[in-house]
C-alpha cells in the first residue's frame, strides 16, 4: 500500500537556493532537508515499507523533476472557464483540453477510484545561443528539445512503482485528457500568471509539465496554494505585440502569435509580420516576466542544449513527411509539414531581404497554403 504523506511544511533545492512552496507534499530536485512528508516507515518502495510521495520522487529526482500531489477532485472553476473562453471566442478554433472538459476537468474520472493527481514539472530554461548567419528562424524555449519526453519517462517510472504496489495509474504528458497547469496549481507548485502561465517559484514559468492519476492515497490534505504573485505587474500585457493579453489572466488565442504558428488558418498581416523570425511559438510575455529572471540568472552557466534556431532553407527543401518527422516534438496541424514551411516563409518575409529568394520556387503555386505566404515573401502579394 502507498501511504499518505502528513501536512508539513517542505523544503527543496533548485539551482542552488532553497524554495518552499507552501506545499506540504512536495518533493523535488536535490531535496536537501526540512521536514519529511511521509511517516516513519514510509519512505521506500517494494519489500522495503509502504511507498510515499517522497519514495516516488526520488524515482524521479536525477530528472530535475519536482512532483507536488493534491487530491482528485473535479476542476469546476476550470471547467467553467474553459466554457466561457470558447463561448467568447477567445480559443479561436483551438480544441486541446476544451475539446473534452467533462474528461480534462475531472482527473477523479481517470481510473477506478482515483484518489491523487501527481503534478510533475522539470525547468526548461536554457541560454540562448547566438544567432546563426544565414536564413534562420526562431523556437520557443520548449520546442529546443522535447522535455515531455523527460516527463513521459519520468512518470513511466512511477506509474510502474505504483502498479507494482498494487494501484492503478495512468500518465497524461502534453495530452488533451487532463487541464496540467490547474493540477500543477492545486498541487501547491505553481500560481497562474496574468500570462496566463503556470509560473512556480524558483524555476519560473519555462517549465514542463505532466500529470499522473492514481487510486493510490498520497496527501492527507490538499496544499497551500502558491500566492498569486502576479501584483500590479503588467510587463507581459505591455509587451505582447499584439493584444493577446489585454484581459489580464486570459489568452485571446485570435491574437497570439504562438497560436498562428500551429494554425491551419492563414494569419492576417499584423500578426504575419509581428511573427518576426518566429516560425513556431513565441515566448515574449515570458522572457519578460521578473519570475524568471532569477532562474536565469542562476541557470545563466548551463550548457546551451538543444535547438533554438531551425534553417528556413533547410525547412522548405525538406519534403514534408521528413520535416514532420524531423520535429515530431512539435504539434503541426494534420501532420502536414505544409505548416510549418508556411511559418518559414513568413519568417523569410520578415527577414532580410538577401534571403527573400528562398521563397521563389512557392511563389507561382496554387497551393493556399505556400503560395501566399511566398508571394508575401517575395513582397509580390501587393
């Protein structure tokens, strides 16, 4: 049996400081003392004593993983918002976890007797490398590598622990099944930014995130959830582009940029040209946020991983099965690497015009989809 862990106050380490997020079931990277929140006995896994939320998180640690449990209880708050978004318009054509709330907003349906949702994130943040020469466009720190990858696995490890105990569980990593950022906040890791993020103190908001659901009992009390601590900042509402965030704690998806890189609608001009090097998600309200400017000071030192930049020429000389298999972390409409050629012509319009030439061979195509985006390149849409 996995037992449950008492409320106590815990205390991790991440990057080298010391964070407490008012959680008393929260276990993470490197935990370096303070209170234990499992009872005596309970700390280990298999013939070793019952399992707690401290034995699985050291499954689970040389991941940089934190885990943060709460219990599974309906998401009626988020459920309501979710409706109102899409009543307003504001998800465009965007399903993802609206698709489905009576599934995504009620982690207690999940398994049989679901009892405790396992919140799982792991910092993304990494410097970023100089700017190639060349036709290049920009990624979203995210989408440099494939952190839900690190997740699944993670997770996968604890589910294992937990089944060979005798639970049930499943796992939902970057999947539509469940709403992660309200997990990740009733399991007192994260409060929701004006950015509409989920930023957790001391890694901020470039962060991961991923979810478990099990019958299995881990927390005898929901948190302490994070103070909101957003205040009377306003530097990602003033430094979005296009408006997106004008309605603090709410995305106008009509409006922001990330969501036209993963559309299947042709962007409107003031959003093609605010795209920038963009060629797939953007991360303006997030360099901006003071959350992260701690962790990236403290991180300034990693090693750069991953990729940042994508070759425009390369992209477009890709057929498309190779570019969708190339960038499988990525979500891309249909399957169809169309998408994201469409997104490196845009980047090629915006650019210098030395590179423009790339966009030639789509220019005369009757495809919706290329063809406007290379004559809008080559500037022979007007």
């Amino acid at each position: 049996m996995v037992g449950p862990g008492p409320k106590c106050p815990p205390i991790g380490r991440l990057d080298g400081i010391a964070i407490g997020f008012g959680s008393p079931c929260l276990m993470g990277v490197g935990q370096t003392g303070g209170a234990s929140c499992s009872p005596a006995g309970q700390d280990t896994l298999h013939g070793m004593g019952n399992a707690s939320l401290e034995a699985l998180a050291a499954l689970v640690r040389d991941d940089d993983v934190l885990l943060g449990a709460a219990s599974a209880s309906p998401y009626v708050e988020v459920e309501a918002a979710l409706e109102d978004r899409v009543a307003r318009g504001l998800w465009a054509d965007m399903r993802f976890t609206a698709a489905r709330p009576e599934v995504s907003c009620h982690p207690e349906r999940a398994v049989r007797g679901a009892q405790t949702v396992i919140s799982a994130i792991v910092p993304i943040w990494r410097p970023l490398p100089a700017q190639p020469e060349g036709p290049v466009g920009r990624l979203p720190r995210y989408a440099w590598g494939d952190p839900y990858a690190t997740l699944r696995a993670a997770l996968g490890r604890v589910r294992d622990a937990l089944k060979a105990e005798g639970h049930r569980a499943v796992v939902h990593v970057d999947a539509n099944h469940h709403v992660d950022r309200e997990g990740a906040r009733r399991a007192g890791l994260t409060f929701s930014g004006k950015n509409t993020m989920a930023i957790a103190p001391g890694i901020g908001s470039f962060a991961a995130i991923g979810t478990l659901i099990t019958d299995a009992v881990l927390t005898e009390a929901d948190p302490t959830a994070v103070h909101q601590g957003c205040g009377s900042c306003t530097l990602c509402i003033d430094a979005c582009p296009t408006g997106a965030l004008d309605e603090p704690y709410v995305l106008d998806a009509e409006k922001c940029l990330s969501y036209w890189t993963q559309s299947r609608r042709a962007a409107p001009e003031p959003i093609a040209a605010a795209l920038g090097d963009r060629v797939y998600g953007c991360d303006i309200c997030q360099d901006v946020c003071p959350w992260n400017h701690g962790p990236a000071k403290r991180r300034a030192g990693l090693p750069t991983t991953g990729e940042a930049w994508v070759r425009l020429d390369e992209w477009l000389d890709a057929t498309d099965e190779e570019l969708v298999e190339r960038n499988r972390r990525l979500y891309v409409p249909g399957l169809d690497g169309r998408y994201l050629k469409r997104n490196a012509l845009i980047a090629l319009g915006n650019g210098p015009e030395e590179h423009r030439h790339l966009a030639e061979p789509y220019a005369d195509s009757d495809d919706l989809i290329l063809g406007p985006a290379a004559r809008r390149a080559l500037r022979t849409d007007r």
